[in-house]
C-alpha cells in the first residue's frame, strides 16, 4: 500500500472551471422511455439533476487554462515562479504531445518548469496531489500548478442512459507551494484487474479506431453505444466504491492519527448523491461534513470533482476560516483509489468560474 507522510508542501489555491452550456435530465424523457416517474426517482434518490456540458471545440485544455489564469490574478503570483506542471486528465487535445506541453505554451511558462501529464480519472486529483507533494518535498520545485480535468461527455453515446445522465465537464487549477511547517498524508491502492469494468474499449492501440468499433450496438438494457464510447458496469463500480472508499478513509485517518472528529470536511469524488450518503453512513459522518450538493448542479466531474465540490460549497469556508482539516478520497477507471489528508493553510482563492473564451 502506497502510504506517505509528507513535509514541506501545502495548497495555496483552487479555481474551477465549468462550461456554460447546461442540460437537465427533465428533458431527457425519451432516453427513459418517457418515464417521468422513473427521472422523479432518480433525481430524488440519485440525485441527478443537472449537468455542464462543453460543446463541439472548447476542451478540457481550455477549460484548465481558464482556470489557470483565474488563479495567477486571484494569488497574484508570476506565472514564471511556476517551476512543475502536472496535468491530470484522460480527455487529452492530442494523443500527443500531452496537455501540460500545450497549456505550457499557451500559459508562456517559463523553460525551466517541468511539465506532464498524469492519464487517470476520478482519483486523479488525490494521485495529482500526492506528486506535486512530492516535487517540492525534495526541493525540486517550489511552485507547482495542478491541473485536473475531464470532459467526459464528448466520449459517452448520448443514447446510453446507464452513463449519459451521469457524466459533466469540467476543469481545475490548484496552486501548489513549498511551506516547510506544512504535512500532508496519503494512501493510493489499485486494483487493474478491474479495468473492464470501467472503459473505452476501442479507439486506442490495443483496437484501432475503425467501421466497425464505431458501430453502434444496443445491449440488452435499450442502452446505445459503440466499442469507442464509454463503458461503465454500474452495479461493480457501485460495489467497489462503497467498499473501498470507507477503508481507504479509515486507513489513512489510522495511519496519519487522527480521529475522524478531527477532521473539519470529507470531500469525495462526487459521484452520485446516493452513492456520498452510503459512504457517509458507513463512516458514520454527518452529513454537513461531507459536500455532496455539486454533482447534481454539475454532473459527475471524474478528476475535476473533488475541486469542484471544494469550490462550489466550501469555498467562503476556505477562505474565512483559516486553518481547515480536509479529507479527500477519489476512486474510479482503474479501478483506481486513493486518499489525502492536509491542511489548507491560507488558502488565498476557492471559486468557480463559467467558461469564458480567451
């Protein structure tokens, strides 16, 4: 098990970034067969409501980049200071080069800042943290920008309701910096032989795009898809994250030695309603220390999700009251988990912004 305490790194810094385009499951009737009662019930019980959705050009590049420069005139920083890049996401523009050289570019970062790209979703976040903990734990930098974001809906068939309903877009930056009296912990797990049960199965290597990976196929459930589209089999990542993410939760707050009084806010990846409060229940947690209300205004925003959550609901928090105990906890594609404990500090910016054009 990958468990770390780590010194000398704290966050400064979150901005999160939205498309303005919306779409709300109450017009989506025909993809539920015209069963209002059943979309009454699902956003009741679920959860699911509304969504941000980018259209056809604006990426999740941009959607980082945006929030990027929200936060340089939020912390007034110098975009130079930022000497380590990492760029967490599974929507990249390109199959190469990767995001964190372009937006590097775009940015007119400085030529001594490394940059890459981390390929992992809704526990990306957490992974993001944990290695630019790490980059200026050893002096290698003292700025680091992490961004962390998805655009989901542009790879799910809008005729498959086990996914469409589900996934949002969105894009975050979070400012990293050396502080020599700050800890962080965290405890990452993996499991690959899980991997189908979260997947794009075709459009890759392994299965080149071709006629007949985008050949759409309907299964037995009505749901609509092509081998290129995203494949989730709901009822496993359900199982596996209600029994992973509470221990990975208990296991980090014994290793780091806190009790879960302790801690101020649990931000999880916000995956569904339903899904947080069966967490929360098997932690015994109250509910008001545990964000859940972002998923259903934004959809679920695979590596962007936590950071949203976090600026959409605690950020005025953040902001006014000073030292705050966070747990966070993403789990998803992989299968893939982990968890962080840490302080924020000062944090100078937690806000959410609407996508505007550069």
């Amino acid at each position: 098990m990958a468990k770390s305490k780590i010194e000398g790194a704290c966050i400064s810094g979150v901005v999160t970034c939205v498309p303005t385009h919306e779409k709300c499951i109450d017009d989506e009737v025909e993809l539920f067969g015209g069963n209002e009662k059943l979309i009454a019930r699902l956003k009741k019980t679920i959860g699911l409501d509304r969504r941000r959705v980018v259209q056809r050009g604006l990426t999740t590049l941009d959607l980082c980049a945006t929030a990027a420069v929200e936060l340089f005139k939020a912390t007034s920083i110098d975009p130079s200071s930022i000497d380590g890049m990492l760029f967490v996401t599974q929507t990249a523009d390109y199959p190469q080069p990767c995001n964190a050289a372009v937006l590097h570019g775009r940015l007119g970062l400085s030529q001594d800042c490394a940059a890459m790209d981390v390929n992992l979703g809704c526990s990306g976040y957490v992974y993001g943290l944990w290695m630019a903990h790490m980059m200026l734990s050893t002096g290698s930098c003292s700025r680091v920008l992490l961004l962390a974001g998805d655009t989901l809906s542009q790879i799910v068939h809008p005729g498959d309701r086990s996914v469409a309903p589900l996934f949002g877009d969105g894009g975050s930056a979070t400012l990293l910096e050396s502080k020599a009296d700050a800890f962080a912990w965290f405890n990452l797990q993996t499991n690959g032989s899980g991997y189908k049960k979260l997947i794009v199965p075709a459009g890759g290597m392994r299965v080149p795009s071709g006629s007949s990976t985008r050949e759409l196929i309907i299964d037995e459930a009505g749901n609509a898809r092509s081998q290129e589209d995203l494949f989730m089999d709901g009822s496993e990542i359900f199982n596996f994250s209600i029994t992973e993410a509470p221990e990975s939760v208990k296991r980090l707050l014994g290793f780091a030695g806190y009790d879960a009084g302790e801690i101020d806010y649990f931000v999880f990846h916000q995956a569904n309603r339903y899904l947080l409060e069966n967490i929360a229940k098997r932690l015994k947690l109250d509910f008001e220390r545990v964000p859940m209300q972002s998923v259903g205004q934004f959809g679920n925003l695979s590596s962007a999700s936590i950071p949203c959550a976090m600026c959409y609901e605690l950020g005025e928090v953040l902001k006014s009251s000073g030292s705050q105990k966070l747990l966070l906890c993403g789990f998803g594609v992989g299968l893939s988990w982990g968890s962080a404990l840490l302080e924020t500090g000062n944090l100078q910016v937690c806000k959410l912004v609407e996508f505007q054009s550069m």
